[in-house]
C-alpha cells in the first residue's frame, strides 16, 4: 500500500470530527508528556494493531538500562536515515524491507522498528514476526513523537536537531526539531 493509500485510509476512519480535530491540531505544541489528540486520532486510523507497540519515553528508559540488548530498524528510506536516526539504529529500508537479511539475529534478541509515524513500520514488524522473531515492538508515533518528547537523534556527524518530515503534510505532526529533506 502506497503512503498516500495510507493517509486517506487514516482519514477515511478518523471521519469528519477526526479531520476537525487534527486541523484544530494544527500548529499547536504537542502536550507535555505525550501526544496530541490529533495525533493520536491519526494513528489509530493508522495502525492495525498487528505489531505490539512501545512508548518513546519506555523504549528510552528500555535503551539506558540494556544498551545493546534491542535491536533498533530504522524502516525510513535512506535519505531520511542519513538526516537523522536513533542513535545504534540500523536501517532497514521500507523500500526493500521484504528482502531484509537477519539471519544472524538471534529471533528471541527483542526488535524495535520505526519509522516516522509507525505505519511503515508496523509492516516491517509484522514481517519480523512472521519470520519468527518473538519480540517485535513499533515505536509509538514513531519517530516524530521520539522527537516531540524531546528524546535524542544522531546522523553520521554525531547528535541533531535536524529531522526529515517524509512531506509537509506529515512534518505538520513534528513539534520539535529542525525540518530538513537533506538538499539544503
């Protein structure tokens, strides 16, 4: 499914008190401690509840207390990686993601993926589990929200504040960091 067969399906079953509430969502600050109603509206039009998912501020704490343990897939195209990911991520490209090669991961070592709103990657991670890894995750709103919590990315240089929006109409849901497609 294409990304645009994605967003007006997300739209179809937000309805019209859901597109209300994510204009009136606009340019607002996302709340202390959490996403916006708007945005959340909008994922659960997204999500299909296939993948269990994990909170920004969980998988933080998860990070500091075991680092190394989970296995982070970036499920973004390379050009949004190369802006910024989450620091130890490996890219996992949406594009190809069906021809992955993880064959020397162990399927109990617990997997986290994402992307920039979880769509993406909530089908990479229901191709993990159908590959038979045990432990599969998706970031909850994905990396926008990691970002809109004021949690840390990292590029090739080292930490920051620049993001890639995926387009205008997704980076409307990035309240923090620098917007950046990387031809700047």
């Amino acid at each position: 499914m294409t990304i645009f067969r994605l967003v007006a399906h997300a739209w179809r079953r937000l309805g019209q008190a859901g597109v209300g509430l994510a204009l009136a969502a606009c340019g607002q600050p996302a709340p202390a401690g959490g996403p916006s109603a708007a945005y959340v509206r909008l994922l659960q039009g997204l999500y299909r509840g296939v993948v269990p998912t994990v909170l920004p501020a969980a998988l933080a704490a998860e990070l500091r207390q075991h680092p190394g343990t989970v296995l982070l897939l970036d499920t973004r195209a390379p050009n949004e990686f190369n802006i910024s990911h989450l620091a130890g991520a490996q890219l996992a490209d949406f594009a190809h993601y069906q021809t992955l090669n993880l064959a020397g991961v162990p399927r109990t070592r617990p997997v986290v993926v994402y992307c920039s709103v979880g769509a993406r990657s909530e089908k990479v991670g229901e191709r993990l589990r159908s590959l038979g890894f045990v432990s599969v995750r998706n970031l909850y709103g994905g990396l926008f929200e990691w970002i809109n919590e004021g949690y840390p990315v990292v590029n090739a240089q080292g930490p920051t504040n620049q993001v890639h929006p995926y387009s205008a109409l997704w980076g409307m849901w990035l309240k923090r960091g620098e917007k950046s497609y990387g031809n700047e």
